[in-house]
C-alpha cells in the first residue's frame, strides 16, 4: 500500500481502493482517541521495551491493557501476548502435555496446529463443526486423561460460526477443558462484544478464551483471558510468552483505549457492521456470485472460484478496478476450495458497498467468469 487514508480505504499502485480484506471489524486503527493514547506513550516511554514481560519488559501500560482485557470480557486474569498467533502457540503448547489429549477442529487456524506441533500431548482431529464426530472421538479416549477441546467462535476462511453450545456442552461431558479462540468475534457477537461464546451463553463453561488486537481492536498483539485459579503461573511456564520481547507501550496504550471504547461505543458499531455485511451479502447472491454461507454468519464473506487460475485473474481484476479482497486457496482452505475473501468494516458505507457489487460484477465479465441466475 502507498497510503492508507482510513479504515476503508487507501491508495494502492497509485490507485484509490476500497479495503474489503483488513479485517479491521470495528475500524479503530484510526480512532483519534486510540492514536492519541499511543503517541502520548510512544513520547513517555520511548519506541520499545527491549526485553520480555518476565524481564523488564512489563510497563504499566501492560497491565493497563490487562485490566481493561478483564473489565472487557469480566474476568479475573488476563495475558497479554505479542502477536495473536502466540497467544494460540503458547496457550495450545502449555495447558496439555505428554499424556494429555488436544482435540481440535479439522479446519483450525495455523496457530493452533502449530501450538500442537509445539507441545508433547497427543492430536485428535474433528470433522468441521460437527458435535457428533468430537462426541465420538472424546469418548474413545482414556477417561482419566487430561484433554483440551480447542474451538474458534467464527472459522476465518469460510466465516461460517462453530455451534458452540452443543460442542462445550460435549466437550463438558467428557470432562475436557475448552479454549475458544474469538479471534474474528471479538466486537460483534453477544451483548458485549465478547464473541460467540457470549453470544450463545456459554462463558461459564468456556475455561479459556484466545483473541487478538489485529482484528476489531486495530492493533496488535494477542491475549488470553479466564477464570481458571492457577492461570498467572502460565507467565513462567508458557515459553510464547516468557521469551519474547513485549508489546511496546505505545501499542499497549493503543490496544487498552481502543478495548475501553469498544464497551461504550461497540453496539452502534456492531450494528453497523451487520448492517453492511447483510447488504453486501444480499447484493453478491442477487448478481449470481456462489457465496460459502447462505446467510451471512459473521462479518467474513467468502466468494467461491471454480479454480485457483481464476481466483487469481478475478483478484487482480478487482484490484485494477479499485477493490481490494483477501484469495486463499489450499492449504489455508479444505482442499479444492478457492476463495475471494471479504472482510467487512464498521466504517464502511452504503456507497462503497454499491460501488463494490458493481466492481465484482465487471471483474467477472472481465474474466469470463460465469455468474448464477440472480
């Protein structure tokens, strides 16, 4: 990008474009309030912190952002980690060991896999959202073993929603703790803002929950918030987060302002954000394009390819005329599947969704890529 003018636009190759792929949900990355805590910390304590949070890399600005991760999502303890994908690394890795069982989502984030791979403790894989293929696995195991039900609130690739309830209530009968990752949640389900798990009443059996400031907080960085007693001893034990450098604190005082705003002013811009999500939804299906959900399930919308030759020639179609979207295709996607991803924004408006719907229907016939009847 040569510019970024807002959270929806920005000037690319010398081109004025729509952002439709930052997964800047709540569009706070140019809140006046959020950059101006951030330069006003960036003046006090200078650009970094040059150590780890178990060193001299904790400011008050770390705990500040804690507190507000806590008041945020009413909780006793929170954690602060660099990137989200730590947060998922550190957190997978460390609550299951040699003889415990991590039994995840067949279509789980990067992170999560990697935090598997990281770790000592034996992967089970589920068919996608489905409650009866984890009944099924979890009662083959060990009933005495240690086990980690590892759920996302909204799947990243399709932006389809995991039926929460009837996993956690599954992964309860068995006796498994849970960790659900509210990555793409975060600002827009349930009442508060705290993700599907809220969302469908379940926060008290949820033991964990993962998310990231680089989606709706318009930042960066990950954390981990919960209940459970003996949480703060993960500083020491969870190797993510006891060796690496902490946030600066100008990010931390981004990140924290950001969260408090959010409680307040989250609502309206939820709100907002279905509003616009309906409406570009509504408008792709009616000009023939095949979308991955028939209804829209989170602020996500995956446009299905044919291929991958043209999930990149639609791609760059858009991209010349002004529209920038996220492709993904496999590994990231199940196999065979190829995806334009849009990600939509709280600041988007009515005229830049028509503008998009009229961009994606020229890239098509553009391409020759044929559309439905609408």
């Amino acid at each position: 990008m040569d510019a970024v003018r807002s959270p929806t636009e920005a000037i690319i190759n010398g081109r004025e474009t729509i952002l439709l792929g930052t997964y800047n949900y709540m569009g706070m990355t140019f809140d006046k309030d959020v950059i101006a805590a951030g330069v006003e910390a960036l003046t006090k304590f200078g650009a970094g912190t040059t150590g780890s949070r178990v060193l001299n890399g904790t400011y008050g600005a770390h705990r500040d952002c804690e507190n507000a991760l806590k008041d945020y999502y009413g909780t006793s303890h929170a954690m602060v980690f660099s990137t989200g994908y730590q947060a998922n690394l550190g957190m997978v890795s460390t609550l299951a060991g040699r003889g415990d069982y991590v039994i995840l989502d067949a279509d789980s984030h990067a992170s999560i896999y990697d935090g598997c791979a990281m770790g000592n403790a034996d992967i089970v894989r589920f068919r996608h959202n489905s409650v009866e293929d984890l009944d099924k696995r979890l009662g083959r195991l060990p009933p005495e073993a240690g086990k980690l039900v590892v759920l996302e609130g909204v799947y990243s690739m399709l932006g389809d929603i995991a039926p929460l309830a009837e996993l956690v209530a599954v992964a309860k009968k068995h006796g498994a703790m849970v960790l659900v990752d509210e990555a793409h949640a975060m600002g827009f389900f349930g009442k508060h803002g705290r993700g599907v798990t809220e969302a469908v009443g379940v926060e008290a059996d949820v033991d964990f929950i993962v998310g990231t400031f680089s989606k709706s907080v318009g930042t960066v960085g990950g954390f981990c918030v919960s209940n459970h007693p003996k949480f703060e001893i993960l500083r020491l034990v969870c190797r993510p987060y006891t060796f690496t450098a902490s946030l600066p604190p100008a990010v931390m005082a981004c990140a924290a302002t950001s969260i408090r705003k959010l409680m307040s002013d989250g609502p309206a811009k939820a709100e907002r954000l279905w509003k616009i999500t309906r409406t570009l939804h509504a408008g792709l299906i009616a000009k023939g394009f095949k979308l991955a959900t028939d209804t829209p399930q989170s602020a996500i919308i995956s446009v299905l390819m044919p291929d991958q030759e043209m999930t990149v020639r639609m791609w760059q179609a858009l991209l010349e005329l002004g529209v920038y979207v996220n492709m993904s295709r496999p590994p990231a996607t199940p196999m065979g599947v190829f995806l334009l991803r849009c990600s939509l924004c709280a600041e988007h408006t009515d005229a830049q969704a028509a503008t998009v719907l009229e961009r994606f229907e020229a890239a098509a016939k553009a391409v020759g890529l044929p559309l439905g009847a609408a």
